[in-house]
C-alpha cells in the first residue's frame, strides 16, 4: 500500500522506463494476489436489473479508445486510424489540450472526416487534476472550453485518476475514467461491471460511465511483457458471454508500426492481430460502436435524460465501414428479446453505488457466514469495492483473498466459545485490531461506507476514523446480543453485565447512521429500548435464490409411498441447546410409535452439546433412526432437503428463540417441502398457521403430533406449503437485496457533499 501512494505521487514526474520498473516490481506482486479477480471478475459480469440488451439483438458491445499522451503518439495518430479502417473499425482518439503537443485541427478533422470521435484527455496529462476539489473545478472550465471548440462529448483523466462526483463540473455526455477491474493501476477501486452506468447531478441530468473492461495494451505488452493477445481473446469471450461492453484502451505511443525493437515500445501486429480476430469471430454478433454511440443508447432507455446542452438525445450514429452494424439506433429496439424486461427506474437508485468503496467487519469467517457474504456480494455487484476484515476459520485460510469482488484480509485470530470473559477478550482484541486497520486505511483510502455486523455491537468503534472522514456507517444487528447471551449463559435481564450490553446497544446504535436488522419483532425490540424507529430498516434472512432454486410445492412429490422408503425428518443448522435438537430426538422416540419408518437426518458441526445427544439417542435405542451426517455446504444441504419429507426446527424457549424468524424456514418452502416451526412472535410477524405448521415453542409432544400430521395428511400439508411459498415469494433474496442496495444508495445521497449525486 505504501509503494502504491507513493508511486501515485511520484508517476507524473517519473522517466518512463523508472515508472515501467516501479510498475512491473508492484504488478507482479499484485497479480499473485489476484488471481481470481484480474483480468475476470465474475461478480463484474451481472447485468443491471431490467437491462434491455443492445441495439438489435447484438450479443455485446465492443468499443475501441486511444488515449494520446505525448507527441510521439501524435505523430502515429494517422498510422494507427488508417490500419483500423483497413480493417472496417472506428475509434475514439482522446488528446491532451495542454500536454507537450499541441493537437492540430488537421488530424482532428481528418478523424470526424472518416468517422472516428475525438475526446478530450486530462487537461496537462501530469497527475495534477485531482489535487484538491478547487482547483478541479477551476480546471474544469478550461476542460469544457477545449469540449465545445473539438465538439467533443466524452473525457478521461490521466492516469485513470477519478472523483465521479467531481467529474459532474465537466459538460461531458460520458467519461471514461474507470475499470471492471484492474488492480495495477494506482487508484485500483474498479467500479465491478462491464456495463455502462449512469451519474446523476444535482439537477437531475448526468452523464454515463463508461469503464474499461479489457486490460490496457500498457498492462499487457509493457508491464507484464506478454507476447501473444491471449489475455486479451480471453477476456472478450468472457464479456460476449455475458452480454457486456467489451472496451479496450490503447495507446499509439507504445504502439511499434516499424517492425524495430525498442523499450517502452511494442509491436503494432499485435493490435492489428487482435481486431482481425474480433472480425472474424464476432463480426455479426457485435455492435460495434463508437463510446458516444454507448453513451447516447444508455441515456436512450433512462428516460428523460438530456445532454449537456439540455437537447433531447439524438440516436444516429455514424456508419462504420465494412462492419455489421446498425446505422442508427432505433427508439423502440423491438427486435431484441430482452426489451420486455425493461425497468429503469428499478436500476438507477442501486447505480449510483459505482466506484464507491466499503469496509466491511465481521467477527467470523468469510465467506462461511452467510449473511455477511451476501451482504457483501451485493454491494459488489452494484460496483461497490468492497474491502473486508475477518476472522480466520482455520490455519489453511489465506490472509488475503479475493472472492467474488470482495478483498478480503484474514485476522489470523479464532473465534472459540468459552466464558463470559473469554468471550469479552476475544472481542476487544478484535476490536483493537479492526480500529488501526481502518484509522491506517483511511488514511491512504477514502471510504465511503463502513459495514460493521455485529457480534459485537460495540465493533462499530472501528468505524470511528473513518466516519470522522466522512463515512457513512452501517450497523448489521444479526441478533440482539444482551439476549442472546441471556440465553447461552442463563443470566437475568436485570444482572449487571446484561443491562450494561443494552447501554453498549444504544450507544453502538446512536453512532451508526443507519441500523439494519433481521425481522420486525427485532426491530420493535431495538426501537423500544434504544433507537428511533425510523433509523431502523429490516433486511430479512431470506437464501440466496441462485442456490436454493424455487420449486413449487409438490412439484417433487409422488403419489404413492414405497413401503421400504423412510419417513426422513430433517434438522440443519446450528448444533447448540437453545435450537433443541434434542427435542427432535424426543419428538422421534413418539412419533416412531405410530410411524416405525420415521428417521431423522441432522446436519452441522458437531459440538459438545451433540455429542450429549447422541449419548441420549443410543440410551433411547434410536441408534438406526438417528443419522447425524456432519457439516455440508449450501449446495448439499439443497440436496438434503430435496430427500427429506419433513424440516423441523425444534427450538427451546428462550428470550431469544422468541424474537428469532429462522432462514431454514425459507430454505425448506424454497424447495417446496412442509416445515415445522415454533409458534412465536418472531414467526408470526410473517406466518399464520395458514401457512406454516408450527408447534409450541419448547413442546416436543406437540412438535411429534406436527410430524404425524405431515405424515398422515400430506395433501392438507402441501397446500399449507403453497400458502407458505406465497409468504416466501414476498420476501425473496432478490428483494431483500435490492431493499439493501437502495438503503444504502439513499445514505450516501443524504452526506453534505458538493455535488453529490441524487437519486433519479
């Protein structure tokens, strides 16, 4: 990190071959580091919610750009626009204003005369436009003069430096100032797509973001010194598979067209050998485009959206040569297949998240815990960077990582039960460690949220640096902590140590700027004692839809029973006393009177406390009904319950188990199969016993009577499961996710900021 500030400082007055070795000494460390996530980054391959697809049917959109950085690059213009038409591409050539060249009208005209787009690049091209908000915007005037007299519609900074807020002074129709992902570059927060976005102003008009998507000819040929277009012809296919904007950045000045070897210099062929390839391969499924032709389409299905000029938008664009593709753009796109999902209005609230950065906290495992990693995924495929400080499960887990779009840094430090005081040491060295590790980020790294999940509630002090540098903060109450601790040590609600973790509950919730939480009955319980009920928003623990795929019920079922085939009850999740799985075991012991085929399958790490029940399950004789299968991942755990006839979460009382609405719930009537449940406040803000079976909380006699009935009345079972399945459609992932995306849109909307875009 330090090498990295210090090179941002430095790369504008460094000699180039020095700045190539700086480069190449940072990329080769960093490119260990991420491996999964560069040059693909699969949460970067999402398609907006509602997006129409591109004009025409067209699988993808390919773009081609040239930043011009000096004269010699200049000089090559002509030679570089002249091998592209050969070949029947158009470009856009962005020149630096005021840089060490002047730009001539002649080449600015002979690039409009046969179809190429001329932008503008940085102002001076030397790392200074960034260097404080006042003279951006002093030098932004002098951006806009050099717009309008090239008639130009689109910019991009030096460096790939970028403020998206700042960038509003400019009257640009698009910027291009950003990546899906490319860790190398000295500011590396991608942006996580390979779709175009909107930034809104204050007054409603904007412009587009268009981000590179396929890595610079620079980080190729100069950096890592590749010898073949492979990366490239790689991450092409990726993108056309995914329907997204295939933009690559080039440069003339690094670009050979003589055949000689030089330093800092490579092989035009290479360029040339690429767009013969993309010819070739994807010559009719392509739209090949010019950036201000992706520009006007974007604004095209937001609707009324304006150039900076306040005119409606045009949708001609010019025709390319010897390429298949549409010579205007039609208003309607009736022809391609996507066009009937079109909701804008639903995309452009989760939009305005791209190129913001997150720090997340949590005190487990990622990803093993699921609602963080949700959490975190989502906010990643909105284009959020998304840095995140754990826990490590275990010595095989790598200190960093990145997975899915999500840094991830390991705290070499395991979260093990044990007492009272164990559990307060664990916490406070944790938050110690996760406290530095912000205040020293932030001081190298702007965030512009911090996501703390609690256990601990008071973990939300690592968030002080931050905030005080204007973050937003997030806090995550997964469970009420004094009752949950209530509940694993047995203590009073009027014990010293619990009302002093409600006093810590309010004054965590009084730091954050927004509470989240998991259901109603938590939220009424946090409003009652500690916070504003308006500052509290439910986002439910609802599975992940791309695993748990809906199945209507009885859409697996037979109708008749073999004889030889058990009655399987299914209990996962969490082996401790208060989820009571020990009352299952009890519930089986009654029910096999009446059921002899009945069995149970319990999944989960083992514990101490099952190993007490396994004791009681051999002491029962139920040794051969009883099969505990061990821990499973969510994609066997779907298996699991696709086999079984019957979920029970058997839980004990407790002021705990009364607030709690648990997932499992969800995960069983996904997949279409009957559920039992406890009878209680938490359950019921959502279920009737309509559309759930449950029993009294604690009862195994009355749980057992719900198994029989599941047993000898399966028809009135099922159509309890369709009710049931109504409830879950309400509350899917899909629409949790989007609750969440918006919420923390709205957040960031709401800081005192010059600029600051606005919802649409």
């Amino acid at each position: 990190m330090l090498l990295r500030q210090i090179y941002y400082f430095l790369k504008p007055t460094l000699p180039r071959k020095l700045r190539l070795v700086f480069r190449r000494f940072q990329a080769k460390r960093l490119r260990r580091r991420h491996i999964n996530s560069w040059p693909i980054s699969q949460v970067a391959g999402r398609a907006p919610d509602g997006w129409p697809g591109w004009p025409d049917g067209k699988e993808f959109a390919f773009v081609l750009t040239h930043d011009v950085e000096g004269k010699k690059g200049l000089d090559r213009c002509r030679d570089l626009a002249e091998m592209e038409m050969r070949l029947g591409f158009r470009s856009s050539f962005n020149f630096v204003p005021e840089g060490e060249y002047a730009t001539p009208e002649s080449i600015r005209d002979f690039l409009a005369t046969h179809g190429f787009e001329v932008g503008v690049h940085d102002l001076r091209h030397d790392g200074s436009l960034y260097s404080s908000r006042k003279k951006f915007a002093a030098n932004a005037q002098k951006i806009n003069h050099y717009l309008e007299a090239w008639q130009a519609v689109g910019f991009r900074s030096a460096f790939m430096f970028h403020d998206l807020p700042w960038l509003q002074d400019l009257n640009i129709l698009y910027d291009a100032s950003t990546f899906d992902t490319d860790p190398f570059e000295p500011q590396p927060d991608g942006v996580n797509t390979i779709f175009p976005f909107w930034i809104s102003r204050n007054d409603g008009s904007g412009y587009v973001e268009l981000p590179y998507t396929l890595p610079q000819d620079s980080t190729l040929f100069l950096v890592f010194q590749e010898p073949s277009i492979d990366i490239w012809k790689r991450k092409l296919d990726w993108v056309a598979q995914h329907g997204g904007m295939a933009l690559v950045n080039v440069h003339p000045d690094y670009m050979n067209f003589d055949g000689r070897r030089r330093s800092l210099e490579y092989g035009a062929q290479l360029y040339q050998d690429f767009l013969e390839h993309v010819a070739k391969r994807y010559r009719h499924q392509c739209w090949f485009a010019l950036p201000r032709d992706v520009a006007r389409y974007v604004c095209d299905y937001i609707p009324g959206f304006h150039e900076p000029n306040g005119e409606s938008l045009s949708t001609t664009s010019v025709a390319y040569p010897g390429v298949d593709r549409p010579d205007s753009i039609p208003s309607t796109h009736s022809s391609s297949p996507r066009t009937s999902s079109r909701q804008p209005r639903t995309v452009s609230s989760a939009w305005r998240l791209r190129g913001k950065r997150v720090a997340m906290v949590l005190f487990s495992s990622y990803p093993a815990d699921p609602r963080p990693r949700r959490a975190a995924e989502a906010l990643a495929n909105e284009g959020m960077q998304v840095d995140l400080i754990c826990l490590s499960k275990d010595e095989k887990d790598p200190k960093r990582e990145t997975v899915n779009g999500i840094d991830i840094l390991r705290i070499p430090y395991r979260n093990r039960r044990g007492s009272t005081f164990q559990y307060l040491f664990h916490y406070s060295t944790f938050i110690l460690i996760s406290f530095a590790l912000l205040a020293m980020r932030s001081l190298t790294r702007r965030y512009d949220v911090v996501y703390v999940h609690n256990m601990p509630d008071i973990l939300v002090l690592s968030s002080l640096v931050p905030k005080a540098f204007g973050a937003k903060v997030i806090l995550d109450l997964h469970d009420p902590m004094p009752e949950l601790l209530m509940t694993i040590f047995s203590l009073h609600q009027e014990t010293t140590g619990v009302r002093f973790l409600k006093r810590l509950e309010k004054w965590s919730m009084a730091l954050a700027d927004s509470v989240l939480t998991v259901n109603l009955a938590c939220k009424r319980l946090f409003a009652s004692r500690s916070c504003l009920p308006e500052k509290i928003h439910v986002i439910m623990n609802t599975p992940d839809e791309q695993i748990f795929r809906f199945r209507p019920a009885g859409s697996h079922a037979s109708t008749t029973r073999s004889p030889s085939k058990p009655f399987v009850i299914m209990y996962h999740g969490t082996l401790v006393e208060r989820n009571g799985v020990d009352l299952a075991v009890d519930a089986l012991a009654r029910v096999r009177q009446s059921v002899p085929i009945a069995e149970l399958r319990v999944y989960g790490y083992a514990t101490p406390f099952l190993k007490r029940v396994m004791d009681s399950v051999r002491h029962k004789g139920l040794h051969e009904a009883v099969h505990y299968l061990g821990p499973k991942p969510l994609e066997d755990i779907v298996a699991a319950i696709g086999e079984c006839d019957v979920g029970v979460i058997p839980n004990r009382r407790s002021v705990f188990t009364e607030l709690n609405t648990p997932t499992r719930i969800f995960e069983y009537l996904a997949l279409g199969k009957p559920v039992i449940a406890p009878r209680t406040p938490g359950v019921h803000d959502y279920f009737d016993d309509d559309s759930l079976l449950c029993f009294e909380l604690g009862n195994s006699e009355d749980l057992a009577r719900k198994i029989e009935y599941v047993f000898f009345h399966p028809s009135e079972a099922g159509e309890i499961v369709k009710r049931g399945q109504e409830v879950y459609l309400a509350h899917t992932w899909r629409q949790e996710r989007l609750s969440l995306v918006n919420l923390t849109a709205e957040l960031l909307s709401s800081r005192d900021r010059p600029n600051s875009a606005k919802p649409l």
